[in-house]
DNA sequence: GTCTATACAAAGATAGAC
DNA sequence: GTCTATCTTTGTATAGAC
C-alpha cells in the first residue's frame, strides 16, 4: 500500500501540471487523495513546502534516469538521445500532459524561491546533459551539428518544452511528434552540413 | 490622456505576463491604475471578461503586425524573418518578460474557455504565418530547410517560445540570443543540406 | 495520523451613494 | 465613472480532540 505522503505528492503533481501552482489548493488536493485538509498540513507543513517537495522529487527522478543512460556502456549516442524523446513522446499521448517544469516556467515569478530554484536547476541539468551527449554524439562521428553542441542543445530543450505548451492549446497532438521527427532529421549523420 | 479601460488592459497584461493570470487579482490591477477595485468592474464586469480582452488584443495586434511585413512587397524573405524575431529579441532586453501567450500555455486548462480559444487562435496563426514565410523563401532559393516548412515552422515556433520560458527561469537573457542565432544558421542557404 | 472546528486574509462580485 | 460598504466563497493555516 503507497505512503500517503507519496499519494499526496502524485495528487499535487498532476494538478500542477495540469492547472499551475497558484491555481491548485490543499482541497484539490485532499479530494483526489480522499482525506482532509488538515491532514495535508501532518505531511507538508505549508503549500510552499509541498510545492518545493513535489518539483524536487521530479527533478531528481529525471536527473537520475538522466545519468543512468549517460553512464551506460551499451547505449550509444543514437539511443542515449532517443531515451531523452521518450518521456516527451510519452507527454504526447495525452493531449494535456506537460512537463512538470515547463508548466512552472510560465508562473515563475509568483512561485516561491524553493520551486523557483528547484525549477532552473532542472533545466539547467537538462540543457547540459545534452550538450554533452550531443558533443559526444558529434566526435564519434553519429552526429552531424549545425551549430556548436551548446547552442544546439538550448535549441532543442526549448523546442520540446515549447512544442509540450503549444500541443496542450492547440490541442493538436502530432505537433510533437513533428518535432521530434524535425530534431532527428536535424542531428542526422546523413544531413551533412556544407558551408 | 490614456483611456481607463487601455490603462487596466496594458496593467493585466504586465501581470499575467509575469505571474500569471491566476495569480492576478482586481486588487494588484487596481492598485497599478490607482483605482478601486470596483471601477475596474465597471470596464470589465468579471475577471474572465478582462483576461479575454487582454488576449485578444494581443493576438490581434501581433496578427496585424505579421499580416503587414508579409503583404509588404518591400521586404524579402530573410527580412520577414528578421522582423519575426523582433518581439523575441526584446523580450530577451529583460530576464522577466516572455510571451503573454506563452505564460497563459502553462496554465491553459485552468483558463476560461474564451482565454483558451484566443491563445489556441494565436499560436495556430503564428505557426501558419511562419511556415507560409519558409515556404515562399524556400521558393525563392533562399532558405534552405533540412525539412518541409510545416514541421521546421512549428519547430521554430515552439523553440523561441520554450526559450523564453528557459531564459526567465535561470535568468540567462543570452539562452534567447543564441537559440535565434542558430535558426538563423538552420535555415542560412550557405548551409546546403546535402542527403 | 486523521479528524472537526475555527481563525484570518483575500478573492470575485454587487448595491447604491456621489 | 468612481467611490464606500458589504456579501459570499475560498484560500492557507492552526488548535485540539480522538
């Protein structure tokens, strides 16, 4: 049986996602958990805290997966950035999935300063981690860049986090598959660059 | 003088743009107009009301500005382009500013469904306006795109507003500059993509 | 660990004077 | 067109029983 500290973060999660921090309450949250407010306040002393517990907790997760496939051996360039795509591609089966973080990001300057740092360390870790693996990709010869590593990689967290934004309103979901298709076409060893 | 109503309009919009419009309440628009609560009623009769005006307004007047530069038989190709990135370019002047209907895309299914409708329109709009720029440039010999103009346009689309995102959380104004210079480079027609 | 009850502030909105 | 005053609801948070 789940802790229910761990049901209280999966509830505060998926309504920030969907409907943003500021609009989601302890009684959102108390009804998907099927308990009181008040016993919210035993686990998570304030809403603050709560918010700060639920975008670490992400963050982590991801920063895990991120260097477990980093550090693997078997995965090479090609499949290290395709296991970047999944949780984006997973987002794009329902039309109102969006990452956690890019979500925040449109609300940053009214969440308080825990969230805000746990939300740029994300991206932060993110836009890193794919330079690397870009630069990686690139000296094995997998990779063919347009750009230096660095640029190419801000371009490409910002597409797929601006690509998760603009799926949800349009509600069009191929939009991220296209995308995703594009960043491919992008980085292939075919498309050799001739300047 | 400036009428009341354009005062709360461009008061909204600089707070939703930057905390968001759940976050914004009559009293913080009040007290930019330096009026009450109540007057702003009298405009406006329901927050709904005030957030749907604010949109629209900027999607019109951002619709209008991109109709004009690509009915404009003066500019080229590459200087539609250029003047796309305008807006983008002096959001990046300050760490704080992104995109009203960026913002609005984080918190969309917690939005009325007028807001809803007038982001959705906005995007769709920005999306065909570009692809249809890619498209006649392509034509002309002047770009060249590593994919059709559908998908590299919604991929351009969702990178500039992702970066906006990005640059307001770690606060890196120069995330915007680099992400607009590698489009650039992207679509340069010295950079012939050869497969 | 969960509850009832409650405190206190702030929200959106309305009535009616000026 | 703007104001004071007020209504009603909802928010976060606390106190204390079980």
């Amino acid at each position: 049986m789940r802790d229910t500290a761990d049901h209280i973060l999966d509830a505060a999660q998926d309504l920030i996602q969907t409907r943003g921090f500021s609009a989601m309450s302890f009684q959102d949250v108390a009804d998907r958990v099927g308990i009181k407010k008040p016993s919210i306040v035993h686990h998570f002393p304030s809403k603050n805290a709560l918010g700060e517990a639920v975008v670490r907790r992400y963050r982590e997760r991801f920063a895990a997966a991120l260097a477990a496939v980093r550090d693997d051996p078997e995965q090479d360039a090609w499949a290290t950035l395709e296991f970047y795509f999944t949780p984006y591609l997973e987002f794009a089966h329902s039309a109102e999935k969006v990452c956690l973080c890019g979500a925040l990001a449109g609300e940053i300057l009214a969440l308080p300063a825990g969230m805000r740092g746990e939300v740029r360390r994300f991206f932060e870790n993110h836009q890193r981690w794919l330079e690397e693996i870009l630069e990686t990709g690139q000296g094995e010869g997998v990779f063919a860049l347009f750009d230096a590593p660095r640029p190419v990689a801000r371009l490409f967290v910002a597409a797929l986090q601006g690509a998760l934004l603009v799926k949800r309103t349009t509600g069009d979901i191929g939009q991220l598959l296209e995308v995703v298709e594009t960043i491919r076409s992008c980085v292939r060893a075919g498309a050799k660059v001739d300047r």
